[in-house]
C-alpha cells in the first residue's frame, strides 16, 4: 500500500468536490450556506477508518479494495450510495 499515494490522491480528490465550498441548504423560512460534512480517513500503522466506522485491518478485502479506489483515483465505491455526489 502506497500511502503517500493515498494521501495526495485523498487531496486532489477533495479539491475536485471543492473541499470548503459552502451549499446552500434550503430551509422553512428561506436559505442559508452550511459546508458539507466531511467524512473522516484515518490511516494507521496496521489499518484505517473510514467515517464513525470501526477499525479495519489492511488485510481484510473491503479495506484493500477502499484503499485500491483512491489510489486509482476515485472515491472509495463503498461511499457511493451515501454520496453519489462524491465525499
């Protein structure tokens, strides 16, 4: 695993969905600008967590095809049906 791959492909990925870009989030009484939540990557010696999800070990396959996804390029695939818009 390529991890400072990971990490400069984690910053181009976020620069590509505008990393602190505010929206606008449609309310009762109107609009406001709110910036979107990020969802956390924390890497370790033996493993990563992604968002409030439990610790995963670097051999277990959904973290090597995670890991496989950004290094490709792409947001993790098993983001995509909480952010089709990206993360």
């Amino acid at each position: 695993i390529d991890l400072d791959l990971v990490l400069e492909n984690v910053k181009d990925l976020n620069s590509l969905v505008g990393e602190g870009v505010c929206e606008v989030e449609h309310t009762a009484r109107g609009a406001r600008l709110r910036r979107p939540e990020p969802v956390p990557l924390m890497l370790y010696q033996d493993g990563l967590v992604v968002g409030q999800g439990s610790f995963r070990p670097y051999q277990h396959p959904a973290t090597q095809q995670c890991l496989q996804d950004i290094m490709d390029g792409y947001f993790p695939s098993e983001l995509q049906p909480l952010y089709p818009d990206g993360v």
